[in-house]
C-alpha cells in the first residue's frame, strides 16, 4: 500500500472537519484549503424577506404597513443615529472631547426607537418593562448643555449651518433631530410611546445646536452670520 502524505493545511482543515462531525453529527465527506463554516457558524441571513409585502413588524408582533406612522418614526430615528455617527466621524478627526458624549447619545437613540417600536396599544406588561425610556438622559443633555454654555460667547445673532466640517455636520444632525422630533410628538401624544421619549428629542436639538458651536469655536472657525439679502 503506497503512503499518503498530509500537508498541514491539509490536516488543519482535516481536524476542523472532525470537531463539527462531533459537535453537529453530521457526516462530512470532503473540505478543501478554504475555512469551513455551517449555516449555524455564519449566523442569520440580514434578508429575512418578511416585509417584501410592505408590511413590518413592531417589537411587540403587530404587523403594520410599512408606512405607519410608527415605522416613519423609527427611520427618522435611525437617520439621526447616523447624521450623529458622521458627525462624530468629522469630531474625532479634530480631537474633540465631547465624542463621549456624542456616543452615549447613539446608544440612547437606540432606546428611543426600542420604545417607538413598542406601541402601547399592543404591549403586554412585560414590553413595557423592557422598553421603558427614563428621564435621566434628559437630565445629561442639560448638563452638557450648560457646561458647552459657559464656554460659548453670547449669541447675538442668527447664525447660519457653518463653522467646518465638525461643526456643519452637527448643524445637519440637529435638523435631522427635529425631523426625527415631529414623526415622534403625535406617536407619543396618543399614548402608544414614553412622554420622555420626545422630551429628550427636544432637548438633544438644543445639545446639538450647542456642540456645534463648540466644535466652531474650538477648531477657531467662523460662523457665518445671516444677513438679509440686499
């Protein structure tokens, strides 16, 4: 009988297949030199192909039309979450000490849509408890707010999105933030969603406005000044 050699990549993949035989029972027939991985090692598809109808679901299982007013809410959230992670982006680049903050401010958002997507007609108790929004990040905002105030010379007029790019950006956020603002206040005047839940939207438009002008300052820029057209 003529000798088989194994190349070590060879072997490698050999024991790999051998340890999922043993974790799965499956039997497995061949691998080759690329890394093997089941269906369950890959995790979940990102398509689930639930809402090709138009239809979504909120996280307590009612199935809405896509575009309910629930739905436009949490897309207003997402943007926002986003136009605040470019923002960031600009913020880091200058060495900003305020993008602590700036990603606090993301995580929180995340438990703004948890709490939009939990529309109290349709939640059990247990929903509620989960997806509760409290008034402590409201409480920070102002905190934050104060603190940029005192370093920040008195606005005596209008000023227009400008100041550099960290500042621009955080201008774009603050719009998106009042977009995201206006989808929520009839969400929450209905009762489906927390009061603090568009108390801590208005007050982050307030944070952004703020931090823009900090950016502005800090990185030595000019704001523009409005000035009616002549």
């Amino acid at each position: 009988m003529a000798s088989m050699m194994i190349k070590p990549v060879h072997l490698r993949c050999v024991v790999r297949v051998c340890r999922l035989v043993s974790q799965h029972r499956t039997w497995i027939t061949s691998c080759s030199d690329r890394s093997f991985a089941t269906e369950a090692e890959k995790g979940p598809k990102i398509y689930t192909k639930t809402g090709d109808k138009g239809f979504s679901s909120t996280f307590t299982g009612e199935r809405r039309p896509k575009e309910d007013h629930i739905f436009e809410a949490l897309g207003n959230t997402d943007e926002l979450s986003s136009a605040i992670g470019l923002a960031r982006e600009f913020c880091l680049d200058k060495g900003h000490t305020f993008t602590h903050q700036l990603d606090k401010i993301q995580c929180i958002l995340q438990d703004v849509g948890s709490n939009i997507a939990t529309p109290r007609s349709s939640a059990r108790e247990a929903h509620i408890k989960r997806t509760k929004f409290t008034a402590q990040p409201i409480a920070d905002l102002e905190i934050w707010i104060d603190e940029l105030t005192e370093e920040l010379p008195p606005l005596t007029n209008f000023i227009l999105p400008s100041g550099g790019k960290s500042s621009a950006a955080l201008h774009l956020a603050r719009t998106v933030c009042r977009r995201t603002e206006r989808s929520v206040a009839p969400i929450v005047r209905s009762g489906e969603a927390d009061p603090d839940v568009a108390k801590f939207l208005n007050r982050l438009s307030d944070y952004l406005f703020t931090v823009a002008r900090y950016a502005a300052m800090k990185e030595g820029n000019e704001e523009t000044i409005y000035k009616r057209p002549q």
